[in-house]
C-alpha cells in the first residue's frame, strides 16, 4: 500500500506561489487588458472610427508586449507598456473621441495597464521581493 507524503504536494505549492509571485505573472494581466481593448469596438460598438481604430491597434500592442515580457523579462516592454497606458488615458481627447463608450474603454485600460506595468518595473527591481543578489546589488 503506498501512504501519500504530504511533502510534494507542499512544493508543488511552494513553486506555485513562487511562480504566481514573480513579476512576469503581471503580463497575464496586461495580456487579458490588451485582449480586453482589441475586442472592445466589437462589445460596445465604438461610433467613431477613431477610437475604434487606436483600440485595436494598442490592444494588439499591448498584448505583443505582454508576451514578449512572458517569455524574458526586459525594463524596456514594460516601459513601452507604460508609454502605451499613458496614451489610451490621453488618446480620447487627443483623437476626438472624447463623451465615447471609446473613451471609457480607453481610460479605464490605460489606468491599469500604466499601474500593473509600473508594479511590475517595481517588484523587478525591489530587492526584497527578487530575493537575488543581483537586485541587491543594482541597488549599491
């Protein structure tokens, strides 16, 4: 009869924890937001074509990003994902889409892929939560 260890069930949580934890797990986010902004003009039906047209093409943006970032980690995709969150909160009145469902859409994605992508630059640099020596190191 085989008597089940508690012990690999631990680690195999263990390393879950530590996988959720790590910060490319923040590119899932930003992944479902560029998913979520590509197939806005679809859900709420944009009127203007502008605001449809710059939904699509940042949603499509963010998303590459977000991949690029999942597969190796780089300071400079989550700054082009800040530049990008800063744009859809600016957009609206920058392209004339402003008092839109186009324009809600834009902000709201935009607020929270500039906080995740800014969380992520944060917990990748934030030497207790990298628990390496070479975040502790960047910060001497």
């Amino acid at each position: 009869m085989q008597s089940h260890d508690p012990a690999p069930l631990s680690s195999v949580a263990s390393r879950t924890r530590l996988v959720m934890a790590r910060p490319s797990a923040l590119d899932l986010y930003t992944l479902a937001c560029g998913a979520f902004l590509a197939c806005a003009p679809w859900l709420f039906g944009f009127a203007r074509p502008t605001g449809r047209v710059d939904s699509e093409i940042v949603g499509v943006a963010v998303m590459a990003l977000s991949i690029a970032g999942l597969v190796a980690f780089a300071d400079w995709e989550e700054w082009l994902k800040v530049a990008l969150g800063l744009w859809l909160i600016a957009a609206p009145w920058l392209l004339g889409f402003v008092h839109t469902s186009a324009m809600h859409v834009s902000i709201a994605v935009g607020i929270v892929v500039t906080f995740l992508s800014l969380l992520e630059l944060w917990l990748a640099h934030d030497a207790d939560f990298a628990g390496d020596d070479a975040a502790k190191s960047d910060l001497l």
